[in-house]
C-alpha cells in the first residue's frame, strides 16, 4: 500500500464529466433548493433543543450560541457555495474533497456525512415521535405505552456508557421514517412538492408563535442574559453558551443538504449559492427571533421540556389556541427535516458508490423514479433501527460532531483548491478566501472542541469502523485506481 494511493485526488474534469452524463432529474429552481434548504434546517432545532439548551446550558443567553452556530455555518456555507457552483455533483462535502485532499480523506468525510444525515433522521424521528404522543393527548386519543414511545437505551451516569430503560423501541419514530422514505423513493419532484408545503405551514406557525407571542414577552426573565456557571462544565455561563452552540449547531445542518442536490438543480452554477446562502440567513433570523420570545414567555428553566415551545405558549392563557398549531408545525417542521436528510443521504451512498468505495448497488437510479432507490431505502432502514433504540440527546451530538468535521474539512479544500486548481471557472468565489475559510475552521473547531467527552469516544469508534470498512472493500475497489 502507497501513500500516494491513499491521497490520490479526484480531477475537476471527471467530476464535470460525471455531471454531463447525469442520470438523475434535474427539475429544482433556486426557490425548490431554498425550499429545501429551509425544510432541512427548521425542525427539532427550534421546536426541541431551542428550549432544552436554554434551560440546561445557557439561559437566555442561548442567543448567543445561535449567533456563534450561525456565524460559523455562514463561513462554511460560503465555501460550500463555491464548490457547489464549481463542481455541481450531487456528493457534496465528500466529492469536494476528493478533488482537493485526496481519497482517504474524501472516505474519512463521506464516512462522516452518514453520521451527519442518516443520524440526523433518527435524531429528528425521536423529535418527532415526542410532538406526536402530545398531539394524540391534546386530542384525548389516548397515550400509546410509554414501552413503544421512548428508546431501550439511555446515557449512563458517566455520560459515555449506555443503560437500558426498559423500553421497547420507539414505534412512532419508526413509522414515521418508513413514510418519509417512501416519499423519497417515488421521486425527487414529489419530494420537493410536499417539502414545499411542508416548509410553508412550519414557517407560518413559526411567525405566528413570534408574532403574538411578542405581546406577551416578560423582560424580566431576561435577567441574568447569562447566568453564573453552577460549577458544571457547559452549565451556564460562557462554557454553557459554548456548549449550547455546539449542539443546537445540530439546527442548522439542512443547508448542505442542499449542495447533495445538486445534480438535480436546472442551473446549479447560479442556483446552488443562492439557495445555500439564503436558506442560512432566513433561518438564523427566525432562530433568533424565536429564542428571544420563548426566554421571554417564560422563565429559561421551564424550557425544559420535550415540547418547549408548547410549555412556552401554556403560561399565557391566551396563547392556548396557538398549541395545537404549534404541535401540527413542529410535526410539519420535522417532518421535512427527515425528507431532506433522506434525500441528501441517499446521494452520498450514490456518489460513493459511483466511486467504487461502497458496493455498486448503492448507485441503481430507478429506471421509472430516477433516484437512488436502494441506497434510499438502506438509509430509511438503518436510521429507522437507530431511531427505535437510541435517545434524542445521543444522536444529536453525534450529528453535531460528525458535521463540524465535515465543514471544517470543506473551509480547508475551497484554499488548496484555490492554488492547486486555479483555472477551473467558478461561477461563485467566495471573499476574502483565506480569511472565511480560516474563520470557519477556528469557529467549527470551538463548537466541536465544547461538545462532551463521550460524543468524542464515539466518534472514535465511528471512525474505526469506517477506516476498517474502508482498508476492506473501499480501497481494493476504488474506481480511481482502476
């Protein structure tokens, strides 16, 4: 084994050439990718670990940690936009650094993109099935079996180990994935419809709960904006702020979902940086504007709950006929969240796939629906069996450290790529290169550097497992070394 093999680099013309010979549809115009950019960024983020972070980590200062999250997305979503414009292929972060860092890193990425979007379907899918349980409740449908509605496992006293809870699985959460991957399958144009829809109603509900929740703001819960450190490590604090970044950094993931699509864009070149960057900034906006009228409905503390926007709206009895609403948007917000990591999911098996480092079954597009049927339908399994029997706040971090890494590696290859490959058009350069690349990096770094210690045991065995996986069937059947 040669190192040079390990980090032999893709060339920009074979990508270019993989994307004239494209067999997937392209029908998404810049407001479908925004749509979709939007669908996968608004869910459990502002709906669940909004509150939970406030009331656990940083208080109303939990503000802050969404500007920390965001400024560090929109370096990397810069970056994103350039390649994504440049190199059109539907692998994103994976296929940019097969061009700029070599193979081995490009599997270390793609290896880390399915721990970011297949995990961040079952993340969501435990979101999800909680909003679900109360929507059954508030309409006095009865409670499924507590047995069925939460994971068997939990996390241990140490916060590395995993302790059982006597569940079973987790049935809502379930079902829900098998749905979203059939919707996935059919085609990415109905995909895109029914996020459309979906994208509307949450966003609507979001600026209604903003809106008349606006009147009701208590200034005084505001105070202390950041809270004393309890003694805790991430309790309060500037360490809790940080920490809050590092995982509510898990909302704001959806908008390199967009760059998986990219294949399926009319104009990728135009298109693809308009849709990443707008998605970004509409998001951050209402992220903000949510997290300062939540902290102000209610004392931070009682954020802490499943469902915190409800929890918010319930202290004002006023507020009451905007809950079942709410309860439909979150439901709706989620919902698409899992749309759009199934499909950028999906794509990254495709791309690996067409590489030869994943078995060759994983890149069939349907001949009717022209999408990775199979690898759709191994993502909806596997994140199915991790939704069923893991809870929210394992898989959140995991999405959270696997992404960072995946961004961080991004704002480094838009630079090498600068001076490696200066001739190649792009249609979109980001400013000041050296800077926002670096900048992205420093910030992704913080974030992740402020998650807890047993995400990063867990992303060590991760990692070995993809390394393994990789030294057995990637390398001895890369299509670049043939």
């Amino acid at each position: 084994m040669k190192s040079r093999h390990l980090f032999a680099t893709k060339p920009v013309s074979r990508l270019l050439e993989e994307f004239g010979a494209n067999p997937l549809r392209p029908t998404l115009g810049a407001a479908s990718l925004t749509a979709l950019g939007v669908g996968g960024i608004i869910g459990t983020g502002i709906f669940v670990l909004l509150g939970v972070t406030a009331a656990q980590n940083a208080g109303p200062a939990v503000i802050i940690s969404l500007v920390i999250a965001a400024i560090g997305c929109a370096f990397a979503a810069l970056c994103y936009a350039e390649f994504a414009a440049m190199v059109p292929v539907s692998g994103s972060a994976y296929a940019y650094t097969y061009a700029t860092l070599g193979e081995f890193v490009a599997w270390f990425v793609g290896w880390n993109l399915v721990l970011e979007y297949m995990f961040a379907v079952a993340t969501v899918s435990v979101g999800w099935s909680r909003y679900f349980v109360k929507l059954l409740e508030s309409l006095g449908l009865g409670a499924l079996p507590a047995a069925l509605t939460s994971a068997p496992f939990d996390i241990g006293p140490d916060g590395v180990s995993l302790v059982t809870t006597g569940s079973i699985l987790n049935l809502p959460a379930v079902a829900v994935v098998a749905v979203v991957t059939g919707v996935c399958y059919a085609g990415i144009r109905q995909s895109s419809a029914v996020n459309g829809l979906v994208v509307a109603a949450k966003v609507l509900v979001i600026l209604c709960v903003i809106g008349f929740g606006a009147h009701y703001v208590d200034a005084s819960h505001w105070k202390p904006f950041m809270p004393e450190n309890t003694g805790v490590r991430g309790q309060y604090g500037v360490s809790g702020v940080l920490l809050a970044s590092g995982i509510i950094f898990f909302a704001f993931i959806g908008f390199d979902a967009v760059s998986t699509a990219a294949q399926e864009a009319k104009n990728p070149a135009r298109d693809m940086p308009i849709a990443i960057i707008a998605s970004l900034v509409i998001c951050t906006v209402l992220y903000v504007l949510m997290a300062t009228v939540l902290t102000g409905l209610v004392p931070f503390a009682s954020l802490n709950d499943a469902a915190p926007v409800a929890v918010a709206l319930m202290a004002h009895p006023e507020l009451h006929w905007l809950v079942p609403w709410v309860i439909f948007g979150a439901l709706a917000g989620m919902t698409s969240v899992m749309l759009v990591m199934t499909l950028a999911q999906a794509r990254i098996f495709l791309s690996m796939s067409r590489d030869g480092l994943l078995p060759p079954t994983l890149g069939r597009v349907h001949p009717r629906f022209r999408t990775p049927h199979l690898a759709t339908l191994v993502t909806g399994v596997c994140a199915a069996v991790i939704g069923a029997l893991f809870p929210i706040v394992v898989l959140g971090s995991m999405v959270a450290i696997g992404t960072l890494f995946a961004f961080i590696v991004v704002c480094a290859g838009v630079v090498i790529l600068r001076r490696t490959r200066p001739e190649v058009p792009r249609p979109f350069r980001v400013p000041a290169v050296r800077l926002t690349a670096s900048l992205g990096i420093l910030f992704c770094a913080l974030m992740a550097a402020s998650l807890p210690g047993g995400t990063w045991w867990r992303l060590i065995i991760w990692t070995a497992i993809g390394v393994a996986i990789y030294f057995a069937y990637g390398y001895r059947n890369s299509a670049l070394r043939r």
